[in-house]
C-alpha cells in the first residue's frame, strides 16, 4: 500500500521545462542586478554617463526578462510581468525626466543605484509574500488527510479492515467551509470523493478537484489503505495532491506551490 502513481512523460518534460525556466529566471536576475551595480560603482570611477546608463538599462532590463521567465515557471505569466514592468517604470523614466537633477554620470549611478536596490529587495520578497497564500491553504489538505487517518484508524479497530462498501462507513466528514479540497477515499476498490457538507462547494476552475488524483493510488485493503486530497491552491490549472496512509506516511505527491 502507499504506492504512488508515476506521472507521465507529459508531466515530467513540463516540470523540466519548468525548472530551467526558473533557472535561467534567477541568473538573469543575478546578472542583472551585478550590472546595475557595476555601472553604480562606475559612476564614482572613470565611466561617462552613455556607460552607464548603458550598464543601467541593460541590467534593468535583465533583470525584467529574469522575472517573466521566473514568473512564467511559477504559471502566473502575466502577473510576474505586470510586476517586472512596475518596478522598472522608475529606473526608466524617473532619472530621465528628472533632467535638472540628474546631469552627471555619478548623480545618475546613484539614483539608479538606489532604485535598483529597491527593486531587487521587491524581487526577492514579493515573490515569498505571494507564495505565502498557496502554502497557507495546504494546511486545509494537510488536516483533511489527518482526520481521514484517525476515522480509518477507529474504523479499523471496529470491524478489522480498511475496506468500506459506501463512503459513509468511513465516518468522516469534510469540514463545512468553502473548500479548495476535495476528498477521496476507495469504495469497492474504486476511488471515490468524500461528500461535502451542507453549504460546501467545490472550486472547480481552473483545476477540477471533481476527478480523482493523478498522483496518488487511492486504494483500500483489509490491511492498508491509501488516502488522498486534491485541491485548487492558486490560479493555474494544475492541482496540488496529497496522500496519506495506515503508516501515517503524509506525502505531498503533486506540490502546485513550487510548480
């Protein structure tokens, strides 16, 4: 038991793609700030100002293509860019419109300098405070899973067995609030969801929680049993799937957090 579905081709050539986004999203972030900094230290040295606006533009660019690139791995494209364009509007426009200030190479390095310190800090800490909703909501997963657990536990001490014949041998009930999860447990053999409680709904857009999870083998035996919970954390239309088993084995067998 506990066994977990292996995903296929499909999903695996994604989450590669996936990664190599985000990697390439950080080094052009990290090269980009490093550029900016070079033509900020240039600016109290030897370099015109074309170098380094040159140096300034083009770290800013950078560092705009690192966070789509970053953002598109994330599955949240346009965001990510609408966020990549906003903290650029300032290194951009402000320095050239503030002409009567800034009319030297070292005025320019350090208003660019400055500016871009606030946007690598808003590029290192929106992205956290972002991912800190998804991650919240996996703790509705991470306790729908435990109180499965603990009904199958009392149901196996009752009647000797994992296996039920209908849902409600299982003696669980979903919490009564607008869930992200749906339930599922194996009637039969068959993987079937928990049913909601009165008022409950699912979200079933863009993920559809209503069919069973991909990565997980809901299965029940005399004695083991395997449990899952499939759940709408985000905006995309991948889903986040947990498992759990008579060992207690909590696993989190598709993250749509750091996807």
């Amino acid at each position: 038991m506990g066994d977990q579905v292996e995903p296929n081709l499909t999903t695996d050539q994604q989450s590669d793609k996936a990664r190599k986004q985000k990697v390439w999203g950080l080094c052009l972030l990290g090269g980009g700030v490093a550029t900016e900094l070079l033509g900020f230290i240039g600016a109290y040295s030897i370099f015109e100002l074309f170098a380094v606006r040159t140096l300034m533009v083009g770290g800013i660019l950078s560092c705009m293509i690192g966070i789509a690139l970053y953002g598109t791995a994330k599955g949240n494209k346009w965001g990510w860019i609408v966020f990549a364009c906003a903290i650029a509007i300032v290194p951009f426009i402000g320095p050239f419109v503030a002409i009567g200030y800034i009319n030297t190479p070292r005025k320019l390095g350090l208003t660019l300098g400055i500016v871009g310190a606030i946007a690598l800090i808003l590029a290192i800490a929106i992205p956290n405070f972002v991912l800190m909703e998804p991650k919240s909501r996996q703790s509705e997963a991470k306790f729908e899973v435990q109180g499965m657990l603990e009904s199958a536990m009392a149901m196996k001490e009752k009647t000797g067995t994992f296996a039920i014949s209908d849902i409600s041998h299982l003696g669980y009930l979903q919490q009564p609030y607008d869930t992200r999860y749906s339930l599922w447990y194996a009637v039969n053999g068959v993987p079937q969801a928990l049913p909601l409680p009165p008022g409950a709904r699912y979200r079933t857009s863009p993920c559809d929680v209503t069919i069973p999870p991909a990565t997980v083998k809901v299965e029940a035996s005399a004695t083991g049993f395997t449990a899952a919970a499939k759940g709408n954390v985000d905006d995309d239309a991948t889903c986040d799937e947990w498992s759990i088993n008579e060992k207690k084995e909590l696993k989190n067998t598709l993250n749509d957090v750091v996807q």
